[in-house]
C-alpha cells in the first residue's frame, strides 16, 4: 500500500522537478508566431528543453546508481504511477480553465478545448503550452529508462526489439526538443487553447500512452527479429521522421525568412499581394504531409516490439489517425476562411490532403 501511494505521487514529484529545472536552467530567449494580444508583438518563448532532458536523464542515473531510488522504479510503480499522472492532469486542466471567461461555447467544450490560448507566468519565463510539452517529453522518456531497465534486470540482456523501440522512442523526444523554436510556428501554438485536451493529453496521455508498444512487449519472449526486420522498422520510422521533421523545418524557414531556399529548394509561392501559400518541396507532396510523417514514425514504433499481432501496439498509430484525419478536415475548413480564393488555387495545384497519390 506505502508503494502505491508513494508510486501515485511520483510523477507529481517528477513534474515539480522538471519545471524547477526549467526555470533554473539557462534558457535562450525566442520570438514566436503569435502576437501578443496587449502589445501586438511576437509572444516570447524561453527554451531549454535539451538542457532540462539531459539533467534529468543525469539525475535519474545518479539516484539509482546510489541506490536511493531503484533504475526501475518507474516501471514497478507503474499502475499507481498512471493513476497519479491522471489525476495531475486532470486537476490541472480544472485550474486553468474554469477560473478563465467562457468562450461562448458549452462548459464541456471550453473544459475540453479550453479558453486561453497562451497562457504565461513568472513573467514569461514559464510558457504553459512549452511546459506541457516539456513535461510530457522528459517522463516519456525517464518512462522508457526505467521500463528498460526492468527488462535488462529481468533477463540479463536488452532484446533488439526493445533497443530499437527505446532507441526509436529517445530519437523522437530528442529531436522534439532539439527543434522546440521550430514548434512555436505549428498548429499546437498558433491555434489549440490549453484544456483537458493539451493539459492532460500532455500529462498522462503523452509520457505513459506514446510508449503503449514498449509497455506491452516489455515482459514478452524475445520476438527474434532478423536484422532485416529491424531495419526495415527503423527505415519505416526515419522516413516518417524526414517527412515530419522536413516539412516543420521547411514552414518554419517560409515563415521566419521568406526567400531563404531549404535543403537547396527556393520556395514557390502563391499569393494574392496579402497572404502567400508553400506549393513546393514537402508542401508540393500533400497539404498535411507531415502527418504522414507523424503516423509512419508511429507505426515504425508499433512493429519494433516485434508482435504485429497484439492490438495494444497499434494503439499509438492509430490514435495519430484518429487525431489528424479530423484535423486534417478542420484544418482546411480554417484555410478555406482565411486564405479564401487563393487557398481554392492551392487545392487545386496540391490535390492531396495527407497521402500523396492516394488521399
């Protein structure tokens, strides 16, 4: 029972910790897309997320090496753990939503979607939408060490599929926060308020749901996958990468300098004197392409345990389906009102929504 409790409140005590290391580690000072709606300048955004992952990664081996906390304490305490990130996310999404004006939408809408956009404290120092993103990065991935290390403790040995899958894991949260000023320009900051959806979808859904594939194989046979195998899922997920990763990069550079060429391409615009449109290089290839990125990176992910068969690893890829396809459809529905007639050109010069060739 002492466990438990102490296992519910861990990621409480987890979350704290990263968010005194982000607002005492040195951070660098970016402008971002959206404006402030006082000043009418660029929201500043202050980042340090690798800084914060890599102490955070030196604090969890420190504490275990010493012996005060167990390498896989985050995989024994893992049920109580999760129901202690639900709470916290929960409780969260109840404090920044209902103090806050309603949006003119039902209650469960604005709880759901919620009614600030940018929510900022400490003077800026601490942005909610960058901290949730943060939060959820950094225990995703103290949550695959600590289920990792369970698996070497238990067998001896780390199986190829587990690497990869944790190998695969790590990259995602890595790259994520290498590139965080790129993410200030993506629909998340620019569009999405902080609500149930981003607050507890950030800390519960995030750190212990991405990894659904490890946690479900962790504690199974060694599925024996030849090296063909591996890399042929390793290809899957750093194709999706490059398409997501690629895309991001190529918008972010469209939308931070304009006639800058990205990876040698010049952009090729439309534009109606006010607002102008990508038409070319990964924004040639579909008008969402980086959501194929995102659902080929999941599906990578999905088949590295090596147990295609078991429904629970297909979890992850799927909800990126469900998630983006409706997305998708909103999406457009937004660009079809501010865009207007040049975003009817643009349809007709990029035809497909995510799926080059097919949808």
């Amino acid at each position: 029972m002492k466990e438990q409790i102490i296992g519910f409140f861990t990621p409480w005590i987890a979350y704290l910790v990263i968010t005194l290391l982000h607002y005492l580690l040195p951070g660098k000072w970016m402008a971002g897309y959206i404006k402030d709606d006082k000043s009418g300048t660029p929201l500043q955004y202050r980042l340090n997320g690798k800084w914060v992952l890599i102490t955070s990664i030196l604090l969890w081996f420190v504490l275990g090496y010493l012996n005060w906390i167990p390498f896989d304490w985050l995989y024994t305490v893992r049920w109580s753990g999760l129901a202690g990130a639900c709470t916290f996310g929960l409780l969260f999404s109840l404090w920044v939503v209902l103090p806050q004006n309603s949006t003119g939408k039902a209650w469960y809408a604005d709880f759901y979607l919620g009614r600030l956009k940018n929510p900022q404290f400490r003077g800026g120092h601490i942005d909610a939408k960058m901290w949730l993103y943060l939060i959820g990065a950094v225990m995703l991935q103290l949550n695959v060490l600590g289920f990792v290390s369970h698996h070497y403790l238990t067998n001896g040995t780390i199986y190829p599929s587990v690497l990869l899958c944790a190998v695969m894991l790590t990259y995602f949260v890595w790259d994520y926060l290498t590139f965080e000023k790129v993410h200030l320009y993506t629909y998340d900051f620019i569009a999405e308020r902080v609500g149930l959806k981003l607050g507890w979808g950030c800390l519960t859904f995030y750190p212990y749901f991405y990894m659904i594939a490890l946690w479900a194989a962790i504690d199974l046979p060694n599925p024996e996958l030849s090296v063909g195998q591996l890399f042929l899922f390793g290809l899957i997920f750093l194709g999706g990468w490059a398409l997501a990763r690629g895309a991001n990069m190529q918008k972010y550079f469209f939308k931070t300098a304009p006639e800058k060429a990205f990876l040698g391409i010049q952009p090729s615009i439309l534009s109606d004197g006010n607002k102008s449109l990508l038409v070319n290089g990964f924004w040639g290839l579909s008008r969402h392409i980086n959501y194929l990125g995102e659902i080929l990176m999941g599906t990578g992910i999905a088949l590295s345990v090596g147990y295609p068969s078991m429904l629970w690893v297909w979890l992850y890829p799927l909800y990126y389906v469900a998630l983006l396809v409706p997305r998708q459809w909103s999406d457009d529905k937004i660009c079809k009102a501010k865009y207007g007639a040049l975003w009817d050109q643009y349809t007709q010069k990029v035809k497909y929504r995510i799926i080059p060739y097919i949808y």
